[in-house]
C-alpha cells in the first residue's frame, strides 16, 4: 500500500501575526487543521461522508513544537501523515518545514462523534477504514494535570467564534488561550511549544473562565471553565526571541 500523506504550502499573512510580526499560535494551528481536513477529503472520509453516517470529526488533542517563529509572509510547507487508528483514536503527525529546511513538528488526535448522542464513535462501526502506516512519530498526547491555577479573566464565546458545528472554533479557542499568555506584556518571549486538549464543545453564549499558572518545570497551564466544568486546557513552552 502507498504512504497516505499529502503536502501543502502555506503563506503567513497579516491576519495571523501578533505586533512583532511572527505567528501567533492560533496560525499553526489554523494550517493544521486546513491540512486534514483537505486530506480527509483526498481519502474519502471528508466530514460531508461522516455526516451520511449521522457523525462528524473532532479534533480532541493537539501538540505542536517549531525551533523558531515563524515570520510575515513566510512561505511554510506542510506535510500530514496518518497513523494506524488507535481505538476510537486517529493520530496524524505533521512536519513543518521553510526554504531553510525542517523548522518544526507536531501530532494532532482525532476522534468520530455521534451528531445526536454526542458519543464517540469507533470508524470500524460504521465502515470506515484507514491505511496502516508507520510515521517514524510514536508520542501519544496525554492530560494535562495542571497546578496552582489562579483566575486570569472571563471571555464570552460569541458569534465570529463558532463553526460549522456550532461550537467554539479550534483555532478560536487558541486564541482566547494565547490572550491568557501575557505576551503583550514582555515583547521577548513566543510559543515554541503549545498542547491544546478540548474537553468539551463550547456553543455560542458560553461564559469561559480563564485559569493559569506556571507549573514547575517552567510552563504555563491554562485552563477554560464553564462553571466547574473543564472544557479546553493547554500547556505552552516559551522560548526567547532574537533579533533577525
């Protein structure tokens, strides 16, 4: 059987840089999901196919990792490739790479969901079936136990932030986290590291509840409520930014 992959280019524009003129974080993650989700369409398993199947993706975890930022209207070139379904679980690993080579990696988790239970759906089930390949990747995504969480601020999710499904966009999600950051606060710092694991869709309406704190190892964990219960969390990694 081939390699099941496909690979995509990607132009950073003006609407996904901060004041310093790189990528914010939500940028990666808005070039990863376009990337699967074009892929899915490529395997016949696009969400307009789940949906004959009364289901539909979710992106449930994500991690990504890049050795530096990325820069305005910086041509990036994606890679995604699938791995052998897991369970209810499908992982699918990413290369990042520019003109200078491999700049970065990453490794999303997906899952099939019943649109009317809102249960997880196993693909044999309902008939579906994926390549079996190895992708060199063998990180498995976990949860992430955060400590000493204090309250940062509330954020209402609203209409530009839902999707197709009704709830909190991903990628609007990484934003109202990355706002948790403080990076308006001291200019040297950008993400090198992001995980994002969504617990539960958010609809339109929803009050979020901002939580972080820095853990020991010098990461900082944030965490949205909606009341006492958790519906996205994340753990970023900082690194310092030099000077081109």
């Amino acid at each position: 059987m081939p390699e099941c992959q496909l690979t995509r280019e990607y132009v950073l524009d003006i609407g996904q840089i901060d004041s310093r003129h790189i990528a914010r974080p939500s940028a990666i993650v808005d070039f990863m999901q376009d990337i699967a989700t074009r892929h899915a369409v490529v395997m016949g398993i696009s969400g307009e196919e789940l949906e004959k199947k009364n289901c539909f993706w979710v992106l449930s975890r994500l991690k990504y990792t890049l050795n530096r930022p990325l820069h305005f209207y910086e041509k990036l070139r994606v890679t995604t490739i699938p791995r052998k379904v897991r369970g209810a679980s499908w992982y699918r690993d990413f290369v990042f790479e520019t003109e200078e080579g491999e700049v970065g990696s990453a490794v999303t988790v997906w899952a099939i969901v019943d649109l009317e239970t809102r249960r997880l759906v196993r693909p044999q089930s309902i008939g579906l079936g994926f390549p079996e390949q190895q992708t060199g990747q063998t990180e498995m995504l976990r949860a992430i136990r955060a400590e000493n969480l204090e309250p940062c601020f509330d954020r209402v999710v609203r209409y530009s932030d839902i999707d197709i499904n009704c709830h909190l966009n991903n990628v609007k999600a990484v934003d109202i986290l990355s706002d948790t950051f403080g990076l308006e606060e001291d200019a040297t710092r950008w993400v090198s590291q992001l995980q994002v694991n969504y617990i539960s869709e958010s609809i339109c309406g929803t009050k979020l509840s901002l939580m972080r704190g820095i853990q020991q190892n010098g990461s900082l964990c944030v965490a949205a409520y909606d009341g006492e219960q958790e519906k996205v969390q994340a753990e970023a990694v900082f690194s310092t930014l030099e000077s081109r």
